[in-house]
C-alpha cells in the first residue's frame, strides 16, 4: 500500500489529553486497524464517457454535453423520509417552503430535505457547539476536510453511524453511484478502522504557480522551469516604472512547486523528516530572500496590502501563486475587458531541471456523516439518496442536482447544454456537493479549449506526482504539538523579507526540534513504522 502525507491543516486534534506517558502507541493501533478496514470496492460508473479521459488520477474533461442524458437511478431513492442538513454555506439562499429547486429535487428523492445553513467562515465553530450536545446533531452532516472542528475524532465514533457494514467490500454494489467514488477518497473517510465518512473527491492537482503569458510574449520571453531561469525571467519582467513586477509573495509557490518540498513529513530512507529539515525548504527560503533583495517582488507584498490576485489580473505582477480553480474564473472574468488576458499554469517546474515533485491533494475536500441511529432502515435510505446525488457528470441525475428543473431553472442551449435562468442563482441553495458528489469532472462549455488546455496541463503534472508518508490517513496530531509550526511560518516571513536572518532560520529550526519537533517526530514514525513502512 502506498501512504501519502496530509498537510498540517487537514491533521486532527486529539481529543483526550496527552499526557499519556507512550501517546503514540494508542494512535499507531488505531491507524494501523483503520488499515486493516474493507474500503468499498470500486466499480468504475461508464454511463458518460469523457472527451478526455483522465490519466494518473488526473480530472478528464468534458467538452461535449450527451444528446441523451442516461439515467442511474431508476426510481426515486427515498422512502418518504425527512431528513436534516447541517451543511456550510457561502450565499444568502435558503430552503423556503416556496423554492422551487428544492421542492422540486425532493420529488426526484421522494424525501424531504430541510438545510440547516451556517456561513462557511461560521461552520466550524457551529460545529463544535453543536457536536457537544449530540441530540442537536442532523442526521446528515457535511464536515470540512482540511479543517475539522475540535474533537471531532470523539463525535466521529459517539455520534455517526458506522457505515462499515452497509459499504465494506461489495456491499456498496447496492449503490453503483457511490461505488464510483475513488478507493482513495473512502479511505479518508476511515477513523479507528470504521468507515464513517463519505467523500465529495477532490483535485490530485491543486494549486499552481500561473504566469501571464501575454505579457511574457510580448517581451519575448519565455516561462522559466528552473530556479536560475526563474530570476533571470523576473528580472526582465521587473519594471517599476512601468508599474509592473515580477511576483507576488511565493511563500508556497517557492517550497512546494519549485523546489519540491513536503508539506509536513517526508520519508528518508525509512525514518520522517519535516518540511523545514529539508534542504529543498531551505534553499526555498533562499531562493524567497533573493526574489526580495533584487526588488523583484511587488512592494504592497511586503507591505502586506493590496489584492494579490488584483495585482495579477490588472498586470502589475507577472507571475502568481494561486489553486487551479482561478485559472477558468480569472480567465473568463478579466478577458471580459481585457480580450487578450491570458494566464497560464507554468509546467514541469523543477529548481534543478531535473526530476520534479508534486504532492498529490488530498482525495477527498469535504466529507460527510450520518448520525447514528437504531433503524437501519432510515440510514439505508439515506445512502440511496447520496447515490442519487453522486451521479457522475452528463447524468439525468447530475442534471436535476445541478441545474433543477428545465424550463424554470434552465433552458437547452446549443447542443443540448443547460443554460442557467435567473431563478437557478436564486433558487439553488449550492450546498448540497458539501455532502457527496460523483468524481471530479472538468468542463465548461462556454470555454471548450480552456478545458483541454486544463486536462492536457494537469496529466502531464501527475507525471511528477508522488504521495507523502500518511497520504489520506486520519491521524491525530496531539494537542501539545498544534502551535508547534506557528512560529515557523512568522519567521518564513521575516526572513523572506530581510527582517530575519538565514541564521535565525537554521536557529529555529534547532528551537522547533528541542520545543517539540522531535517529540512530534517520535509519535509519527511509531505510527508510520506500525503501518509497515
């Protein structure tokens, strides 16, 4: 089994203290049963075949819509239950007894759905609160992936339904939608060797750094793909009195994308080193003091003001670390006035020319729960209703979820495209792929060549693509280590903009180690070496 690494924001809390005087043991037990588990075996859903297909786990792409839409579920899924939602939410839409688009998807289900709704930037502390008192709980609950509430790990096993017995193995064949899902994107769904959580997949490629190429064109300059080229395009990008730099901050960029640095733990040659121990993170941080010293970053960005994405969208900066789901957005909105804007992800960036690296996103962005109750029957209606609402992309299903009803909330364009109406946006209450949604699809009709240019982009980046030690394991970071890297990330700044030393860094480096690195280190490499690495 090959393990990867979880970035610092998506590690739990641990619950209990940690005053447990071998702390490690208890966690490499349970990730060690929670290897042990039976994922859902993964049965591939072909009712849409993809343009493009994808390759190494990279999204495929859809160009073209079906002239006739299949259909995978053949009868409404609910047994005329109700059920409440407890999901995040980022616009003003709710579910009144006059929405249209959810009285509407509540007739395809045959259940009715009631949405408990809270502010995206709200829900985790909503979360905390509400998972204490586990009578208050939904019955279905969307949980962020990358940052969990606190105890969550103690909710998970005291208040969801373990969804082992109803998905383990061929059991999930009952429901060819969720069967669908990635292996990978289940097994970030396992806590103590119990499958609890069901995934809404996410991108194996996430972020990227993006030049403007219209501008690099018009100076006759080509995209950089190592660290020497990269000065050398930065400084004849660099022109202040043209009002126009060469970077904004890559304070990420530099470490993941360039140099190739790990976001947490690395493996060398069986034993776990972490992000700031690697020589690749600190010649990141170098090359960071370089790209300042030389004048070569956008001064706001030492100011710390200003819009980064503004700067790059309006050409005052060049180059631009940003995740990928800008590309198409930026894209479509500034060409609106500025038709030759042209931002494109820089490709095969390595610091040395050779052998670059990529750490695979995490399989799953989001995940949900089902709270745990006596009636087998209720959660089995419930997880026909999520098979429902995986449908992969072209579907009848995905259709309905996505877009509501024809003629109210869309009409057919060219080639049998749903076209969004006003009511869609005031109607569709967008929280419902926060719960569970088929695989990761790319399309976007009104852009055809922006989408093979994304898919084409992206299969040859997971051409470098490796996995980390704890790659979407649920492991439990004890709550003595959780400010532990703060300080770390202050002093990347500091040092990045002259204010600290190189010597201040490798000095910290030792301060972290001695105040708890080391201890840290201790307990995931007894959980690594538990795992057989």
């Amino acid at each position: 089994m090959v393990l990867a690494g979880l970035g610092a924001a998506t590690l739990f809390p641990v619950l209990a203290a940690c005053g447990a005087e071998e702390p490690s043991e208890q966690a490499a037990d349970d990730v060690a049963a929670a290897a042990e588990v039976e994922l859902p075996t993964y049965a591939e859903q072909t009712a849409v075949t993809p343009d493009i297909p994808g390759r190494n786990g990279s999204t495929p792409g859809y160009t073209t819509y079906p002239a006739d839409l299949p259909q995978t579920v053949e009868a409404p899924p609910g047994s005329g239950g109700t059920f409440s939602l407890m999901v995040p939410t980022w616009s003003a839409v709710q579910s009144s007894p006059d929405n249209s688009f959810t009285k509407g998807l509540d007739e395809a289900l045959g259940a009715t759905l009631t949405y408990q709704m809270t502010t995206g930037n709200d829900y985790r502390d909503k979360q905390a609160a509400v998972f204490a008192s586990p009578d208050d709980v939904a019955d279905w609950v969307s949980v962020f992936g990358w940052n969990p509430p606190p105890r969550f790990a103690q909710a998970v096993e005291s208040v969801f339904q373990d969804l082992t017995p109803f998905l383990a193995g061929d059991k999930i064949s009952r429901w060819p939608n969720l069967a669908n899902l990635p292996t990978a994107a289940w097994e970030f769904g396992v806590f103590g060797g119990k499958l609890y959580g069901i995934p809404v997949p996410g991108e194996i490629v996430t972020d990227a750094i993006f030049y403007r190429a219209d501008i690099l064109d018009s100076l006759g300059l080509q995209p950089p793909t190592t660290a020497e080229e990269f000065l050398q395009v930065c400084e004849e990008l660099t022109d202040p009195g043209a009002n126009r730099w060469a970077v904004n901050d890559m304070n990420v960029g530099a470490p993941n994308l360039l140099f190739g640095a790990p976001p947490d733990w690395r493996d060398d040659d069986g034993a776990l080193i972490y992000r700031w121990e690697t020589q690749e993170y600190r010649d990141a941080l170098e090359f960071q003091v370089q790209l300042f010293e030389n004048g070569l970053v956008h001064p706001d960005v030492a100011a710390d003001s200003g819009d980064a994405k503004q700067r790059f969208e309006s050409g005052q900066v060049a180059i631009h670390y940003d995740g990928i789901g800008a590309w198409g957005e930026s894209t479509k909105r500034v060409r609106a006035s500025n038709p030759d804007y042209r931002q494109v992800p820089m490709s095969g960036l390595s610091a040395t020319g050779s052998d670059p690296i990529r750490y695979a996103g995490n399989a799953a962005n989001f995940f949900s729960f089902l709270k745990k109750v006596d009636d087998e029957a209720r959660i089995e209606e419930l997880l026909r209703i999520a098979n429902y609402l995986a449908a992969p992309f072209g579907t009848k299903e995905w259709e309905r979820v996505n877009f509501g009803t024809e003629g109210v909330h869309f009409e057919r364009g060219e080639g049998g495209v749903p076209v969004a109406t006003d009511q869609l946006a005031e109607e569709h209450p967008g929280v419902l792929s926060t719960l569970v949604t088929g695989p990761v699809a790319k399309f976007d009709f009104t852009d055809p060549d922006h989408v093979r240019e994304y898919c084409e982009w992206m299969a040859a980046e997971t051409e470098h693509m490796v996995e980390g030690p704890f790659y979407g394991r649920q492991i439990p970071r004890p709550v003595e280590y959780a400010a532990l890297d703060q300080p770390m990330y202050d002093l990347e700044k500091d040092v990045a903009r002259g204010r600290k030393s190189m010597d201040d860094f490798d000095q910290a480096v030792e301060t972290w180690r001695s105040s708890g690195g080391d201890r840290m280190r201790e307990y995931y490499q007894a959980i690594y070496d538990e795992l057989g690495a």
